[in-house]
C-alpha cells in the first residue's frame, strides 16, 4: 500500500511538474504578444542636441526649417539636418500634419506624462505641411488661395526692380525652369526675386524636375494680362538683341 502511495504522489508531482513547465514557457510568448499588440516603448526625452543650442524638441525643430525652406524639404535631407533617424522624422512629420489639420497635436513623445499618447484635437490652421516633388512644404490651405493672393498683389508696389525684371524675362522664355537654371544663367542668387515675382502673380509652380525634384516655374496669366498679348507665342525673339550673342531664348 505505501508502494502504491508513493507511485501515485510521484506521477502526480511528475504531472505538476510538466503544468509548470508547459507554462513556463508559454509565459514567454503571451507576454511578446501583449508587448507586440501594445506597440514599441516610446523613449524618454531625447531632445535635439544642438551644440551651443538650447536642447530642442524634434517637431519644433523640423517646423522651424520648414518654416524658412524655399523649396521641398526630402525626409532624408531634414532627418541628416536633426540628426535623428528617418523613422523619426517621418513620424514627427505626420504628428505636425495631425496638429495643423486640427486632429492631434505635436511635439516630440515622452513616456514621462500620463497622457503620452493622447492627441488631442487642436485647431485647423490656415497653413497645411504638405508633400511635393518628394518633399515637404508649408502651403497656405486652397481655400485661402485668393484672399492671400488679393492681400499680396495690393500690398506691393506695381513698379518691378531691374533684378526681377531680368528673372522674369529669363522665366518667360526658357520655362519651366528651375531656381538654380535662372540663378546659373543671371549668375546671381534670385531667391528674393523668385519670391517676389510670386508674390505678385506673375509666375507659378508649374511642374517639379523628374531628376533633382526642383520646382519648376512658368509665367500666368496675369504676365500675359500686363504685356497685353495673347500667348507666349507673341513674345519677340531676343537673342539678335543679347551683346554676348547667347543662344537658347528663340521660342520655338
């Protein structure tokens, strides 16, 4: 009878002890589960270090060189900027979207608050973050297109300086063209100049370069409006008229 007894404890400890182990290591693959289904741990601060800087928030810090960038900021070109990982960058990118859409809001994640993880709704702004030619721009939104454009013409003189006359004549006649394409030809930085003749309507964004993702600019309508001609078929040939006998202004 003890015999049996013993027999009987050991197979039933042999029992609990395969339980425990079977559940030991289904453990393991539960909790990679509920880890995977959570979704990865956000880090503690890591603000942007700047050297001589104060240290910064990476949303605030892609916001303020959107902010200033004449032409499509890649992800690439503003994560080697930061300094911080592409996956990052695009994150914090759609966070500025969320928040200027009015539907979350931005700034670099902590795990340090309660809320981490909650956006909240903020409001629509007038400005949206937007991709073009593979990069990212800030636009005023489509439906402020003429409001901003009326403000603009009436806030500016009608008088063009000499340096946009020149860009312009450049623009009419080799267009679509590039900022770099006018800068090489008038051997001068035309940023300001390539500003103002949009401020005033007079060319546009009209295409992007298949290789670089440049802008590419063309006159409108109101050029036309101005010169009081029909199309861009009416402009005269200028090459006779350069000193330098320089070639490529013929319209075909």
């Amino acid at each position: 009878m003890t015999n049996e007894l013993d027999e009987t404890d050991v197979a039933a400890n042999a029992v609990d002890d395969g339980s425990d182990a079977e559940a030991g290591a289904e453990q393991p693959a539960r909790t990679a589960a509920a880890d995977e289904a959570v979704g990865p741990e956000l880090s503690i601060v890591t603000p942007l270090d700047v050297p001589g800087q104060p240290r910064l928030d990476l949303d605030r810090a892609l916001e303020a060189i959107l902010f200033i960038a004449d032409e499509p900021q890649s992800v690439v070109h503003l994560a080697a900027a930061v300094a911080r990982p592409v996956a990052e960058v695009r994150a914090a990118i759609a966070r500025l979207r969320a928040d200027y859409d009015g539907t979350g809001s931005s700034g670099e994640p902590r795990t340090d608050e309660a809320d981490a993880g909650t956006a909240a709704r903020g409001i629509r702004r007038a400005f949206e973050l937007r991709e073009v030619g593979g990069g990212w721009r800030f636009y005023v939104r489509t439906e402020y297109d003429a409001l901003v454009s009326d403000f603009v013409i009436a806030q500016t003189s009608t008088r063009l300086s000499q340096a946009a006359l020149e860009t312009l004549s450049v623009i009419a006649y080799k267009q679509p063209i590039s900022r770099s394409q006018i800068a090489s030809i008038r051997a001068v930085n035309v940023d300001s100049v390539v500003r103002t003749l949009l401020g005033r309507g007079l060319i546009t964004e009209v295409d992007t370069d298949a290789e670089t993702g440049a802008l590419l600019y063309g006159t409108t309508e109101l050029l036309l409006t101005n010169l009081g001609i029909n199309s861009l078929d009416e402009l005269p040939h200028i090459s006779p008229l350069l000193d330098d006998g320089q070639e490529g202004f013929d319209r075909d």
